[in-house]
C-alpha cells in the first residue's frame, strides 16, 4: 500500500520541484492597500496556496466520512456484543450436552 502511495505522490513532488526551479522570480504579493507589499518568489507563493488546497481537501474529505466512521464504530460495538451473546449461548449449549451426557443411562448409550 505504502508503494501504491508514492506512486501516484512522486510525480506531483517532481512537478513541485520542477516548477520551483523553473520560476525563482520575484513577484510583489499585496495583501492589502494598507500593508506594505510582500516580495516572495513565485514558487513560493504558489507551493504555499497548493498546500492549503491540499489541506482544505484533506478535512473537507474527513469531515464527509464522519457518517461513515461513526457508522462504523456503531457497527464494531454490535459485532462485539454479538459475539459475547454467541459465546455465551455456545457455553449454555455444552453445559445442557454435558448435563445431558451425565445423565445417560447404559441402555440409552446402546440406543445412540
């Protein structure tokens, strides 16, 4: 899985690189008129707005499976319960063959 990751992730850091080199001019960044302008290389400004994206997507992305993994806890707490209740009638299951067991008779033996 961890290679499967970097497949698809090492082209995009190859594209980042390449275009860092690619553009090292200065740009004049103003935030606002009363703010003294900002002068940042371009690769720069573009590297930092790509990464907001990229986390802007990653929680827009966590906070749409929210249903998914709260569902899914529901579900684990079911399965655990479930397999409690199943052990639990296994356990009542072999106590009544044993009981029944003990209280076999000679003749019934020869019956089964």
């Amino acid at each position: 899985m961890a290679l499967l990751k970097w497949i698809f992730v090492l082209p995009f850091i190859a594209a980042a690189v390449a275009f860092a080199v690619a553009n090292p001019q200065d740009i004049s960044l103003t935030w606002s008129p009363l703010h003294e302008s900002l002068n940042l290389p371009l690769y720069a400004i573009t590297l930092v707005f790509m990464g907001a994206g990229f986390l802007l997507g990653t929680l827009v992305t966590w906070l749409s499976t929210a249903n998914v993994r709260k569902e899914r806890r529901h579900y684990k707490k079911e399965n655990k319960k479930l397999e409690k209740e199943i052990n639990k009638r296994e356990k009542e299951a072999q106590e009544q063959i044993d009981a029944l067991k003990a209280t076999e008779t000679p003749e019934t033996k020869t019956l089964t």
